[in-house]
C-alpha cells in the first residue's frame, strides 16, 4: 500500500491482523490499512478503480464444511464485485485445485528429504478452481443487472515480483533448478494460447474480472 500511495494512487488494504506484526498497523498505516473481514469490506459500494486479492480465496471457509466454504467463497466474490466500480478490474489468483501439486501450502516428504507444498487428487482439495469459480460468479450474476468478463492469465509475470518468486523458490529448490526453465517457457506459451491458463496444467491461477 506505501508503494502504491507514493506512486500518487489512493490505495487501501485489508488484514484480519491475526499473523500482522504491530508495527502494520502504526504510523501512516492507520488511515489506509483496515482490520477487516474480506467476507465485510469496510468500503462503500462502486468504490475501487482496481482490487488486488493475492492467495486469500484458498483460504476463504477453511476448515469449514463444503457446503459453508462455498456460501463463504460466494460472499467473498459478491463483496469484491459490490465495491468494484462499473469498469473496474479485479485481479484475483490462487492455487489451482485441478493441478495436482499445490507448491504453496504444506510440505512433502520423501525418503529423508522434505519438501514443500503438498500432492493431491486433482479437485480433491480445499483449493479452489476454474470449474467451483465460474460457478460461483454464474450463481451471483443470476440476480444482478450487470454481467462480468473473466479472463485468465499466464503465471509468468507473478514471478517478476520477488516475494512470489521467493515464496516459490524457496521451498521448492530441488523442483526449481531442474524444471523451472522448462516450466517458464511453458509459461510464456500460456501467453500465447490462452486456453492453457485456465486448464488443469496451470498451477497457479491468475484471473482478472471485469465489471
């Protein structure tokens, strides 16, 4: 939010707190970072030009039921598109529940070595997908007057910010330094063939929906 606010945008931020160290909240801070429930942003309607939300809807209703994860999920995306202004864009990314390998949450052994993140069953995990998003966004645009488009992007350029390249490098050294080089350019060729962002090949969903 700093970044964003000394490059001259009018940015605002939201935390649950429960992870944050204090100093997040001090100083400046206070008046552009909120404590707040993304299922009840403390926005007016049509507010925002443009909303970030980078690996929270995975976690959206954890450790709940299928059936209250999905009411959870739907709140979720239902207040993202209510402050969202009419030709507004919000970009939305996680881990893609129909990859079999999510490369950010958990961690996996094998013989005396750990690695992490973990392997499952393709849709059979708490990770959301294409298929559980668009059925979310069908069942909210039923009672509304408006509709949204939904494009899915390529992983590649995420790994420009150093962060996302750490929190994927970092635990993940054995599958990077061998495959990484040819996972970019499969990457690069999501670019060019769109339909690969959206498949189950794609590990990480990148998403932008246009209201």
């Amino acid at each position: 939010m700093k970044v964003l606010r000394e490059a001259g945008y009018e940015a605002y931020g939201i935390d649950l707190g429960l992870d944050s160290s204090p100093l997040f909240w001090e100083g400046e801070s206070k008046n552009y970072l909120f404590l707040a429930n993304a299922l009840s942003l403390p926005f007016e309607d049509d507010f925002f030009d443009f909303i970030i939300s980078f690996g929270v809807m995975e976690h959206i209703g954890e450790g709940k039921s299928e059936q209250e994860r999905l009411k959870e999920r739907k709140l979720y995306l239902g207040e993202i598109l209510r402050v969202l202004r009419f030709g507004g864009v919000a970009s939305i990314s996680f881990p893609n529940g129909a990859f079999p390998i999510d490369f950010w949450h958990g961690t996996t052994r094998f013989f005396r070595w750990q690695f992490g993140g973990s392997f499952h069953l393709p849709y059979r995990t708490l990770m959301p997908s294409v298929k559980e998003l668009e059925s979310l966004l069908d069942k909210l645009m039923k009672n509304r007057k408006y509709s949204v488009k939904v494009e899915f992007l390529s992983p590649l350029r995420l790994f420009r910010f150093e962060q996302v390249k750490r929190r994927t490098e970092g635990p993940m050294k054995f599958f990077v330094y061998i495959f990484f080089p040819l996972v970019k350019s499969f990457f690069y060729a999501m670019e060019k063939i769109n339909f690969l962002a959206k498949s189950s090949l794609n590990p990480f969903l990148n998403i932008l929906i246009f209201k």
